[in-house]
C-alpha cells in the first residue's frame, strides 16, 4: 500500500508537470501567432526547462513501482534516445560525441546530464583497462547546426561542463583539477548539433589543433575560451 500512494503521489506530481508543459507550449503559440518573436524565445525557453524537469520525473516514475528491473530498462530506453557516442581516436585519445548542444541553463539542475552520460560511460569501461591521462587537456567543441535559423554562438553554462567532466575524469583521468587537465572550448559550425569532449595529452594537443584547423579553415570557426596553456600553445 504505501509503495502504490509513493508512486500516485509521483505520477501526480508527472501530471501537474505535463499541464504546465502544455500551458507552456500554447504560450510559444500565442507568441508565433502575434509574430512576437522575443518573446516567443523566452517562452520557448521556459518550455525547454519544463520538459527536462517533466523528463526527469518520468524516469523515476517506473522505480515506484518497485520493478527490479526499472533502472535497466529506463537506462535502456535512454541510450535508444540519445546515443552518446565514445571511443579512442587512431591517436589514442578519448573522444565522446553526445548528439545535442548543452544548453545553457539559468536556473535548475544539470541532473539530465548526469543521468543519461553516466550510465553510458560505466558501460562503455565495464570490460576495459583503466585509463588515466595525467596531464592532458579537456576540450569541448560545440558544434552548431549550420541550417539552425538562430547562428549565435552560446556562452555554455560552467554547471554543464563541469558535470560532464567530473563523469570523463571518473573514468579517463584522477580528477579534473588543474595540476592534471587544461581546458580548452570552441564552437565551430556543422552538419548537426552536437557536443565533442576530447581528452588529449598536452604533447598531443598541437597536432589536435592543427588538424581542427586543417578540417575547419574554410568554415565559421568561432572559438569561445581558450586556457592560458592553449593560447600558449597556439
């Protein structure tokens, strides 16, 4: 009985959510249709959070039901919804893709980071020697849609970088501190949206930049932040 009220008061607070979502999406409407378009980004804003936080509560939702296999199979569902991509470059580093920007949050959690990249990268290693770069550099590369009608560059959220490092450093490095890791950001345009985290020794990173600029010269290539040690070394 009480397992039964934990998961009503659950799916309650999922509706309460999903009213909001709608009320939210017949906002952007009303916008489109005044042809108030700042406004409708705003509102379209507010819509993005709503859904990631109606997200986050329809993935706990199977657990209340005191399913064994809950977690499994909602881990499951997620990799079939975003398949993040990781591997070793023919050089020998680390590469993740994750197939969306991380959008930049002004208010909430990082928490859907944490729930779909984790469970991705613990089963990734699970049948694989420990690798640790000890003296690397952590790139980001943020890579725009070039057909997206809105091309300006995002200032990318330190809460999102930083939840998706702490998850690569579990697994590719000690720790993400700055006696073991640099960092470096850029934003280039491209075939989709998608984020790329590179982990790469810092006697590599050269030959990392010289081949962005190989592959990227004759494209937009808008570089964001870059650490002292990359400006050093471009």
């Amino acid at each position: 009985m009480e397992q039964n009220n934990s998961f009503q008061k659950v799916l309650g607070r999922v509706e309460r959510m999903a009213g909001k979502l709608w009320d939210q999406i017949r906002l952007v409407k009303d916008c489109c249709r005044a042809h108030q378009l700042q406004m409708a980004y705003e509102q379209a804003l507010r819509l993005e959070e709503t859904a990631e936080r109606l997200v986050l509560l329809t993935r706990a939702l199977p657990a209340y039901t005191g399913s064994g296999m809950a977690k499994r199979d909602v881990e499951n569902a997620m990799k079939l919804c975003i398949p993040v991509d990781m591997g070793f470059t023919t050089e020998g580093w680390f590469r993740l893709c994750i197939p969306t920007l991380l959008p930049k949050k002004g208010s909430g959690s990082a928490d859907y980071i944490r729930s779909f990249l984790y469970p991705a990268m613990q089963e990734y290693f699970q049948r694989k020697e420990p690798v640790r770069f000890t003296d690397c550099v952590l790139v980001y590369r943020h890579v725009y849609d070039r057909e997206r009608p809105e091309r300006r560059m995002r200032d990318h959220d330190n809460i999102e970088t930083n939840m998706v490092s702490d998850i690569v450093a579990m697994y590719v490095m000690p720790d993400d501190a700055p006696t073991v890791c640099s960092h470096y950001e850029c934003s280039v345009m491209g075939e989709d949206d998608r984020t790329e985290v590179y982990v790469i020794p810092k006697t590599d990173f050269a030959v990392w930049l010289l081949q962005e600029n190989e592959k990227f010269g004759e494209e937009e290539n808008v570089h964001e932040k870059t650490s002292e040690m990359a400006k050093k070394d471009m």
